[in-house]
C-alpha cells in the first residue's frame, strides 16, 4: 500500500511537467510576416517618397483598382499582367513618380479583369470613385508568366488623399488623372477665453498653453493640463463656469478619441501602436474598418481628421455582427475579430491570378462550409495551410480557413473573411444610435 501511494506521487508532477513542457513549446504567430507579403517573393525595394503639394492639381498616371479603395499609409499589393500597365510602373519606379489609385465602380462580369490582364474597356469618368489615394511604388519584381508575355508583382503604399477632377485616356492604352490634392484640415486651438477652466483658475491655469499648442510646452505644463483635466471632470460647476463645456471640447479632444480607441482594443487588437498625432490615428482607424466601398470612400472625402475619426467610432459603435452581402445571414461577429498582423485585422493580399482581397481576420465564424482540399501554396499567413469557405446559406464565396501546420503554433486556427462578402449589421432590437 505504501508503494502504490508512493508511485502515485511520483507519477503526478511527471504529467504536470509534461504539460508545461507542453506549453513552453508553444510559439506564438509573428505577426510582422503578413505585413511584409513574403508569398510575393523576393522584390527590389523603392524606399522614396513622393509628397505633393496639398491643393495643387497635378497630372498623374491613373490606375483603376475595382472593389478597392486605398488609404495613406496603407499596402496593395497587386499582380499586374496587363503590358500597358507594366510599361506605365516602369516609368513611375524609374522616375519616382506616384501613381493615382482610384476605384473602378463597375460591378458587370464582362468589365472585370483586376489582374489588369489586357482586353478590358477603359472606365469612363462617371464609372471612377471621385475620390482616391496617391501610392508610391515600394516594391516591384518583374517575371515571366504562364499565360502573358510578362507579369509584374507590385507593392504600392498608400501617401496623399485626391478629389479626381477629370481623366483622359492615351492613345497607348494608359489613363491619366487631373487630380487635386487634398489638404488636412486640422482644427484650430481652442482660444485662452473659451478654455474649458473655470475663470477664477483661467488665468493662471497651464492648460491653456497646452491648448494652444505653444512651443514652450513642457513635460510639467502635461502633467498640470492633466492635474486641471482631472479637476474638471470631477467639477459640477464646470458646465456653467465654462463658454464651452467641458464635454464639447472634450469630444474633439485628441487624447479623448486616442482613450476611445483604446477601449475598442479588442477590435483593434494593436492599440498600443497607435499614432500620436490625429491625422495618423484618421488613417489607422478607417482602413481597419470592415465596411462597404461607399463607406470607405465617405471616409476618404473628409478633410478634417478629426471628424474622420468620429465617424470611424460612429460606425464601430454601431455594428454587432458581420453578415453575407448576398443572403444577410450571420457570418461572425464584432467581438470574435483580432490582428493576425501588424497591419491590422484588416489588411489587403493578393492571389497569383491578380485578384486582390481585403481580408479579416477572426476567431469565430459560422453558417459557413469548407469546399476543396487545403493548400499551403501561396499562403499569406506563413505556417499556415488554407481551406475555401462558402456560405452555408447562398453558396457564395466568403474566405478561408487557415489551420496552422506545426502542432506548436498558435492560433492553431483561424478565419480570414474577405471584406466584399460581408455587410455590417447591428444586432436584432438593437436602435443605431444617432451621431
């Protein structure tokens, strides 16, 4: 009896080490091979950067991309067959000049060739977005292909912000764009008498000087607008000693939005990667947002950053689920999103035969059905294989699911879900609050 309960306690922390050794063999997805498209291949990298002057109208080469809008700071990806086009980015690399990407607005099956393979009819001006983002070339490598002549494989990076004012077609087959650039409309600061301080502090109050933004800011003068924003917030005399309350000019405070985002973390996933300035934080926001590309193309037409940011939080508030943009059953839901990459959970990749898609990136989805035997070729998630998935409800192609090959890495699974296939829906008797 002493001996079966002495082996009884020499087996137990056995299963307990082997479980730790377990867990210390797990290792954990790096997130920064995403970002950098390594399916692509080697590329001959192009770090210029090409910035133009905000509400000038400069003539530059247009490129149409359908079902994509691109935001500054943003990667596209793209494949590009068409001979044309590759004469075109030759041009561009060579000279360091920026390319225009505008959104191609037809949806008919005859018109569609995002390959940019040759043989497609050239959009007409009402057929483009009226808004676009400039793209320097970042990475390009030029190879043979099966089924052209040549094929080209791009990386674009997302600079300016354009209103395109009129397009002209080449006799070659090229198109260019009579743009103007967009300005930032930064708000103003807030003038020392509509300080959000009571007057008896006002004057002597160092927020001030943080509210306008003067140079001599220190250090000190942060912690004293925190100490005096602490004050406020805790003050129910602050409304009615203050020309502004305290809530309006906390609404477009720049801190604030940066608080409200941090909240939305678990959408977000890499908040703590969030820029410091406003135009910055604009941009990190809106092209991580899984909506239509209306919507992303209202976002992109708005000069203040500021309200670009509202209005992301607006539309995040307002979304529970993401729904099939055919049928409108369920698919997944606002909590089950995280980042598999640095770019965000939202970010674009690109097929070999040149289509390119806005994937996400969830934990959790269902009403959906595998189709087709798994791949590790040409996979965008390193270590991971990927899998067809279909809705359950209309049949109609809603992503992949990738599974990881290596019994060590985590997640061992996931969904990437492309952007087109699904539509933002709150939940059933929930009311969308007004903005």
């Amino acid at each position: 009896g002493g001996e079966g309960g002495g082996g009884e306690c020499s087996v137990k922390p056995d299963v307990k080490k082997k479980k730790e050794d377990k867990n210390a063999t797990r290792r954990w997805f790096d997130v920064s091979l995403p970002a950098r498209h390594l399916y692509l291949g080697e590329l001959e990298e192009d770090g210029h950067t090409t910035v133009e002057e905000e509400d000038t109208t400069p003539l530059l080469p247009l490129l149409c991309v359908p079902n994509r809008v691109l935001f500054p700071g943003e990667t596209l990806p793209m494949h590009i067959y068409n001979p044309v086009i590759i004469q075109m980015l030759r041009e561009v690399s060579a000279r360091g000049k920026p390319v225009c990407i505008c959104t191609d607005q037809r949806t008919g099956e005859e018109d569609f060739d995002e390959g940019g393979g040759g043989g497609r009819r050239r959009p007409n001006m009402s057929e483009l977005a009226p808004f676009g983002t400039t793209a320097d070339v970042v990475g390009i490598r030029e190879e043979d292909s099966l089924w052209y002549s040549s094929c080209v494989v791009v990386k674009f990076l997302g600079r300016q912000r354009f209103q395109l004012l009129e397009s002209f077609k080449r006799m070659n087959g090229l198109m260019d764009g009579r743009v103007k650039i967009l300005p930032e409309e930064l708000l103003p600061s807030l003038p020392l008498h509509l300080s959000p301080c009571p007057p008896h502090v006002r004057g002597s109050c160092l927020a001030t000087q943080m509210l306008a933004r003067s140079p001599e800011c220190t250090v000190h003068t942060a912690v004293q607008l925190q100490r005096c924003r602490m004050r406020m917030q805790n003050s129910r005399l602050s409304d009615s000693l203050c020309q502004v309350p305290f809530w309006v000019f906390k609404l477009y405070d720049t801190d604030h939005l940066r608080e409200r985002l941090m909240a939305e973390q678990q959408f977000l996933a890499s908040s703590a990667n969030l820029p410091e300035d406003i135009v910055g934080l604009s941009y990190w926001l809106t092209r991580r947002l899984p909506v239509d590309d209306k919507s992303k193309l209202h976002l992109l037409s708005i000069n203040c950053p500021t309200q670009r940011v509202i209005k992301g939080l607006q539309i995040l508030n307002d979304f529970s689920l993401l729904c099939c943009s055919d049928c409108d059953v369920e698919i997944t839901r606002k909590e089950h999103i995280f980042s598999m990459s640095v770019d965000g959970p939202l970010a674009s990749y690109v097929n070999p035969g040149g289509h390119v898609h806005d994937t996400l990136t969830v934990v959790e989805s269902t009403n959906l059905r595998r189709q087709g035997r798994s791949s590790t070729e040409h996979s965008w998630f390193p270590g991971y294989k990927w899998t067809i998935l279909c809705c359950r409800g209309c049949g109609s192609h809603k992503g992949w699911c990738f599974e990881s090959t290596k019994r060590q890495l985590v997640p061992s699974k996931f969904f990437g879900l492309t952007r087109t296939g699904l539509v933002p829906r709150a939940l059933p008797g929930t009311a969308q609050r007004e903005s």
